[in-house]
C-alpha cells in the first residue's frame, strides 16, 4: 500500500499538468461533423443573395479570434465553444425555425449539440485555467458582440427572409473559420505529446 501512494500521487498531478491536458483531443469525428455543418448551412439557402444585395451588412466578424496560433489551448478551446455556441442559441429560435426547412434545421442543430458536447471536457478544463475577468480585448467578449450586432441587424430588419439569407451567410463564413482553430488544437495537442 505504500508504494501505491507516490504512484497516486503521482497521477493526481499528471492530471492538473500539461501531461493531463493531453485528454483534451477533439473527438474524432469533428472534421467530418464541422463539414457536415458547412453542407447543411448550403443546403438551408432558401434566397437568392441577389435579391438581398440592399440588406447586407458588415458585422464586423472579428478574425483576430481565429487565429489559433496566437492563443493558448485553453483559449482556443474557449473560442471554438463560444463559436459554436453563439451558432446554436442563433439558430435555434421559434423565428429561425420560421425562416428555414425544419428539417434541415434539426439536423444543424443536431450536429452543432454534438460538437458542443465533444468540446465539454476541453472547456471544463480550460475554464479552469482560464483567467474568468473578460476584458475588452477578450477574444470570448469580442465574439459575444459580434453575435449581438448579428441578432441586433435581425430586429432591425424584422427577422425578413433576406435577413435571414444574410445572416445564413455571415455564419457560414464564421463556422468555415473555426477550422482553422480545430487544426491549431490538434496540432497543439501534438506538440503536448511530443517528447
């Protein structure tokens, strides 16, 4: 029994260190999910963006959040979450419901829930690491507003079908980037487990 002890002790601290975080891998089947998520925001275009050409709008999507390489894992890991969360609570109200097939709105809501259960334990990890205090440069805040600016735009357009069109687009655009923060975790996971 006592030799058991330094052993435990031992996985104990491996686990709240950079060896623990290696639990932490994006599930298997993100890339295939974030793609199926891109054919199914195409599939859900229901106008022309010509037509909407007079509603366009700049929100302002903010690209510094995007670029993995210059966060920490626990911060990357933050960002994708708060993507993807942004994402669903967007799409997934009576009016979205009203502007799209519902259908193929259960199924992005379907594959959006499962990226955000694979990302679960690698945001209850980072959250741990992560100083709570958002601040104005905080990539996290700087997305919450963005989406804010994307919801404030539907109001002021009445949730109207070229709103909505614009909007499809605008996180089309949005979700397409975070691959490239899915591939700035995986290649730091590497790193972590590379001698």
């Amino acid at each position: 029994m006592a030799q058991l002890l330094p052993l435990l002790t031992a996985l104990v601290l491996c686990s709240y260190g950079p060896v623990g975080s290696l639990g932490c891998d994006l599930p298997h089947n993100s890339a295939p999910l974030s793609r199926s998520t891109l054919v199914l925001l195409d599939q859900m275009r229901r106008v022309s963006p010509v037509l909407c050409l007079k509603d366009r709008r700049d929100f302002q999507f903010p690209r510094e959040v995007v670029n993995g390489s210059q966060f920490q894992k626990n911060q990357t890991v933050s960002v994708l979450h708060e993507m993807l969360q942004q994402i669903f609570n967007l799409l997934h109200t009576a009016r979205s419901s009203a502007a799209w097939n519902n259908t193929l709105l259960e199924e992005l809501h379907t594959a959006l829930h499962q990226q955000l259960q694979g990302l679960e334990t690698c945001l209850v990890q980072a959250m741990g690491e992560e100083d709570s205090v958002l601040t104005a440069d905080s990539p996290t805040l700087m997305l919450k507003r963005y989406f804010q600016r994307i919801r404030l735009y539907l109001d002021e357009k009445k949730h109207s079908g070229c709103a909505w069109e614009l909007v499809r687009m605008e996180i089309r655009r949005a979700f397409s980037s975070t691959a490239d923060l899915q591939e700035s975790l995986r290649s730091k996971d590497g790193d972590l487990a590379s001698p």
